[in-house]
C-alpha cells in the first residue's frame, strides 16, 4: 500500500514499520501536537454510503472515548481520497499513541515457546491489567473482539529485565474496516460465538483471555492448524487438551481457570475479567493486587430477583446476559451530529499521557450547553408528581474506580432503560438530568445528556465525572424533559412545563422510625455515607465496607493451603488470627485469641466486626453506638433494609427483593460463622499441630465457606447483596404529570 507523499496532513510519515494485505503502519511526527504517534492506514471495504462511513467513525469515536491506562490512546480518524482511482476505495488513516516496546506475542515467543514458565506474580501483575483494561471498555459498551498477544503492546518503560512489562490493549475489532475472514488470518483467539456469526459479548473477550492464558503457560494454542475452517471447526466442537498435559507443571487450580474460559457456552465461563483475574491469583496462591481488588469488588455478576411479583420491574445487572450494558447503546450517538456522515475527518480526543494536550473530539460538539450549571436555585412552588404507566428505570452503577476510604467509584455512572418512548415535537430534544432532594434549593441539577430515541426506546449510559462522584449521595430524582433542540435551558427547574418522565426514592420520613428517617436515608446509609461509620472516619456506606472485609477475609483464608504447603506456621497463625479481628473486630477478638496477642488488622477497620454480637438493647438504625462497642456489619446492614422497607412509598417489588436480600444476609452469616468456628480451633493449635495432614482440612473448610461468603454462594453473597441493595435504590421512571399540593 503506497502513500503519494511523505506527508498525511499534519502527519510527516517518518519510519515504515509493517505491511500485510489490509494495512501499513507507519511511525510519524505530529506536527500539531508536537509528538510521535502510530499511522495505520487501511484500504475499506466498507460499503460506498456515507451511513456506513459515519457509523464506522461513531465507532472509532467510542474507542477513543477510553481514558484507561492499559488501553492505547486513540488520537485521530481521517478518511482519504484514493490516488489510484476515482472508483477505488478511500484510505482510513488511524493515528494511536506510540508505544515503544514489543508486544506479548513476542515475549511468548522468548518465553513461553521455549518452555520457560511464567513467574506467578508477573502473570498476575499482567492479567490484572489486562482484565481492568478489558472491564473498563465493557462497562462502557464497548467489546474488543480481537484480543490475542499481538495486540497487546508490552510498554518498554516499564520492562525490565525478567520483567513482562505494562500491557496495552490496542486494535479493538470496531476499530477495523476489513473483516480477517477476508484475509489470511487464522482466527486462533475468536469464540465459538463469533465463528458461528454471533456478535461478540463479554464473554468472547473472556474466551480469548483463556486463548492467551493457554499460551502463555503451554507455549501453544489450545487448537492450531494451516487452514482457517480446521481451526474454526476446533472452536465450535473439540475439546483443547488439558494445559496441564502439555506442561505438567501448571498447577490443577490454573487448569481450571483457563478450561472455564474456554467454555464452548459463554455463561458457562466468568462473568467478567476481574473476576477471572482474582480466581487465576487465588489459583496461584499469590497475593490479589489492590487495584484489582478494587476494580472487582464491584463487578461480579447477580441473578435477577425473578419473583412473579418483582418479573416487571426487575432490571438486569450490569454484566449478565440480560444487560444493555454490553451492548452498544443507542443513547451514546447522542452527541453525534446529523451532518457527520459527510464529513471525512476527525480529530478524535487526544489523551493525556505524561504531559501530552488534550484535544477535545471535533466531531461531537453538537450540544454545548453553555457554561456549568451553578448558581444558586429559585425557591419554586413544588408539584407532586402523580405516577402514571411506568416508562422504565435508571439505576446506578459502578465504574469500582474505588479509592480508599471513600465513596467515590460507586453509584457514579448511571443506566438508562426506557421503551414506549415517543420522538420528540420537531425541533426539540430529550435531555436527562438528576436532582437533588425535594426542598433542596443548594444543589444544583446534574445535566446527563441529550438522549435519542430509537424505535420507541432509550439507552444510555452516564459515565459521570472525572472524580467518579457519588451520584446518588448528590441525587435521588430523576427527569427527562423536552426541550430545544438548538437551545435548551441550563437549569428544568426553571420551567416545568419541560419536564416528561419523572422518578423519585421515596422521601417521606417514616413516623414510626425513632430517627425520623426517610427510604431514602436508609439507602444512603448502606450505599453512600453511613453514621455508624462516618464517626470512626470510615466512608462508603455499610455495603461497601461489608464486601471489602468479606473479600479480605476470603483472601486471608484463601492464602492458608498455600502457608501450609510451605511449612510456614508463623504465616499460618498470623493469618489466622487477621481473621479473627476482621470477624470479631477490636472489642470482641481477645475473647477468642490467646491472652497477649496483638490486633494484626488495620486498627481504623477492625472497629466494626463482620459478625460481632447484637446489642443488649433495641436501638434505632443510624444510632452509632459511640461510647460502646458497635455490633456487626450483619446486624447493621440487616437494620437499615428494615428501615427502607418499612418507610412509606415503599413498593411491593422491593419488599420481596429485600426478602431476598435478608435471605442472602443470613446464608453469608453462616458461612463466615463456619469460618469463626475453624479459626478459634486453630489459633489455639501449636505450630507442629498446625502443620499436620489432619489440620488441612480445617484450612480447606474455612477457605471454601469464606469464598461462598464473598462470592460462591448461589444463594446469597457479599457481592449479590451489594448487587441487589443497589436494585433497591432504582428509579422507577413514568411519564410526569402534575397536581398542585
């Protein structure tokens, strides 16, 4: 493929780096910005219409949206004119970040091809970034399609020797204007799915992670051949032999891990790659990195609450099947403007890197609504919203973008879901938007976004902010109003004439709680700011922390096996007695440990227990216990679900999801109960009696009921109740209507 000149607009073309059928790649100068970047320019096959341009440039548009370390910056799209003839097909031109480094198809080849075994902290260290990486684009409804090692660039600032190094995940399949059936490329990373014709999911990019992973430790792929249809065929109906028998010193638990990825069904394999992250680190008996934890804390799959009573509102969760959220979402074209299928160029956002500018996307400036929304709010005469037929839900989500001790990365994104949706009148728009608590005067509307209708339905997804605020600390009413296309209002207070679909949490404090809280303070309390824990300086809200401490100590128990193997008693009853102050918290843990034994847990944490005891007397929830020990995050978070159910506007729907939830509460309490017993049995042991066959068995057991505690446990789990707490904080959207009070 020849270019006419040295030059592709402000790209001076400088080193020719590689050629194939459908591209060249090119490192050039950016004469703009003053940088380096990687040309990869592609001959189209797409379809000679401009719709099909526009969508194709929609696409690149959605990648180069990805703000994510472990993902390349997509800098600029420009679609260009063919020199050979005016009837052949026009150059696609992608500029990307310059990476200098290899890529994990290389170190495979040094390394895994030549027998040498992966070190276990290294595969971790990488699959972790991967997964995170690969999460993130699925949280924003984006799949790769087309992970496999040669697109995973190593970065080689961060490699050293012995060292794999920083992956980055480039050439996403949306990204590509040829399809690899048409060239010579065998498809050794593509699902079952995607061979049989089926759109790729989150699943498919799961399979391929187990493509990788199988390499990795075997040096070979699970199927291989000369000829593209074999090597489908393999994908559709054979069984990959076992890694384990290729290289025999692959532990059983890794086997494990990669045959589940490589399920020819794709619920059969992890939901997400965090979670597939944590099972590879937990397999290898090596420690979960934090911002993996973090970043998997919050995304494990949970069954819809399918009840005959809750079958209409239920709302799918974000990563099962049911979900839009791995789907692409309509409501994301919102910003693209109806001329863009003619334009040829786009200067697509430049991310930062180091001190690199950031361009904002020329192409998506069709609503600029001027300035923030700040000022303070007119004192209006309230309406009661009267509810009609439901339209759908908004519910919030999670970027798990989590910081330490804070509430930021949860409920910072939210979900919209409506269906019956009319077009809006010619020459206005929909525009969504959060509010702030009925009587609220100070905080100022959350603008959303312009949100499209396609066929009668509305999908969209809010990233947020960059400091993944809390929303639903900030919000608890959701509006979408109707409003000029070319000059809507800054603030729907203003004029509720606009306004079309309306939700609120119920509001009204519950007369008979001793508080005189409302459902939705009692939410806040487990999703957002609790008062039992804000006065011992710990934030999140009560279901955040409770899952935090459920996988620590899944952590704990789950290392015990691997301390045993090693003869390591010291490590073995340091662990053990973690446990125990995580279980037991400071007040509680010298009942159960030897006298003179030193609290090992984070002192700050450790105030409030897991399980703990119930208090000697009936106090309300949001009572913080400040001059007595605390009880567990059990009771506490059982509590205030009382407390929401039982407040007014509470619905039939959520009193059976909070059944289910009181269930789920009580399984996890029996699991972690298992745990306590085991560890007070240990912790009394010698080391010579801690390093018997026969105590294995007692660390198997805790190391089972502490996962189905974290996540195992069809029934219930720390992460499914968290899931389904989340549930009941849904916005229950109908058209608005209006009666004076």
């Amino acid at each position: 493929m020849k270019t006419a000149s040295q030059h592709i607009g402000h790209y001076q073309l400088q080193q020719h780096m590689s050629q194939n059928t459908t591209c060249d790649v090119w490192k050039a100068y950016d004469t703009d910005a003053q940088q380096h970047v990687i040309l990869k320019l592609y001959r189209s096959n797409l379809p000679d219409n401009a719709t099909a341009l526009a969508h194709y440039i929609h696409n690149v548009e959605r990648i180069a949206s990805l703000h994510h370390t472990n993902i390349v910056s997509l800098y600029d799209v420009q679609v260009l004119a063919s020199h050979d003839s005016a009837s052949s097909p026009p150059l696609i031109c992608l500029a990307m970040e310059n990476i200098e480094g290899n890529t994990l198809a290389d170190y495979i080849k040094s390394n895994s091809t030549a027998g040498k075994m992966p070190v276990p902290t290294e595969i971790v260290a990488l699959v972790s970034s991967i997964a995170q990486a690969i999460d993130y684009a699925h949280r924003h409804g984006i799949i790769h399609g087309n992970l496999k090692p040669s697109n995973i660039l190593l970065s080689q600032s961060t490699t050293v020797a012995g060292k794999i190094g920083k992956p980055l995940l480039t050439d996403f399949s949306v990204t590509k204007v040829t399809s690899e059936k048409q060239g010579n490329g065998i498809p050794f990373y593509l699902a079952p799915e995607q061979i049989k014709g089926i759109p790729a999911s989150e699943r498919s990019d799961i399979y391929a992670l187990g493509v990788l992973l199988y390499e990795l430790y075997t040096g070979m792929l699970p199927f291989r051949g000369n000829r593209p249809i074999a090597v489908m065929m393999q994908h559709v109906v054979a069984l990959p032999t076992s890694p384990d028998l290729v290289n025999p010193a692959i532990p059983p638990a890794v086997t494990q891990v990669i045959m589940r990825c490589l399920a020819k069904n794709p619920y059969e394999r992890f939901s997400n790659a965090a979670s597939l992250a944590v099972a590879l680190a937990q397999a290898l008996h090596t420690p979960i990195p934090d911002d993996l934890r973090h970043s998997a804390i919050l995304t494990e799959e949970s069954p819809v609450l399918a009840t005959p009573q809750s079958t209409q509102s239920a709302i799918p969760f974000p990563g099962t099947p049911d979900s839009p959220a791995g789907k692409a979402l309509p409501g994301q074209h919102s910003s693209v403007p109806p001329d863009s299928a003619q334009r040829t160029h786009t200067s697509i956002a430049k991310r930062k890197r180091g001190h690199s500018s950031l361009v904002m996307l020329s192409i998506i400036t069709l609503l600029a609504i001027s300035g923030a929304i700040v000022g303070a709010l007119l004192v209006l005469q309230r309406e009661i919203p009267v509810v009609a037929q439901g339209a759908g839900h908004a519910f919030f989500i999670n970027s798990s973008q989590i910081t330490e001790n804070s509430n930021s990365g949860i409920n910072d994104e939210l979900q919209i879901v409506l269906s019956n949706i009319p077009n809006p009148v010619a020459g206005k728009s929909y525009y969504a938007w959060l509010l702030s608590d009925v009587g609220q005067t100070e905080v100022s509307p959350i603008f959303i976004g312009r949100v499209l209708v396609e066929h009668g339905t509305i999908q969209f997804r809010y990233a947020g902010d960059t400091h993944h605020t809390n929303l639903f600390g900030l919000a608890s009413r959701f509006l979408i109003t109707e409003d000029s296309t070319h000059s809507p209002s800054s603030d729907p207070l203003l004029d509720q004439s606009t306004w079309r679909y309306y939700a609120a949490i119920p509001q009204k404090p519950n007369p008979a709680d001793a508080l005189h809280f409302s459902q939705l303070d009692h939410l806040r309390h487990l999703l957002v700011e609790s008062p039992e824990l804000a006065i011992r300086g710990l934030h999140g809200g009560l279901a955040l922390w409770f899952v935090k401490d459920t996988a620590t100590v899944s952590d704990l128990s789950g290392s015990l096996a691997g301390d045993w193997q090693n003869k390591d008693a010291h490590a073995l009853r340091t662990q053990i007695i973690r446990i125990l102050d995580y279980l037991d918290g400071i007040s509680l843990v010298t009942n159960d440990v030897p006298p003179g034994t030193p609290l090992l847990a984070n002192p700050q944490i450790a105030q409030v227990p897991l399980l703990g005891q119930s208090p000697q007397y009936a106090v309300p929830p949001g009572y913080v216990y400040q001059n007595e020990p605390p009880p567990g995050f059990i009771y506490l978070i059982q509590m205030h679900l009382n407390g929401a159910i039982l407040a007014p506007q509470s619905t039939s729907v959520q009193h059976q999801i909070a059944i289910h939830i009181n269930g789920g509460i009580e399984a996890v309490k029996r699991s972690l109960t298992q745990v306590y017993q085991d560890a007070r049995q240990l912790v009394y042991l010698t080391n010579a009696q801690l390093l018997q066959p026969s105590t294995l068995a007692l660390l198997n057991d805790m190391a089972v009921h502490a996962r189905d505690a974290y996540s195992g446990t069809p029934s219930g789990n720390a992460l499914w109740i968290y899931n389904n707490l989340q549930q009941l904080a849904t916005f229950d959207v109908a058209p608005y209507t209006a009666t004076k009070p």
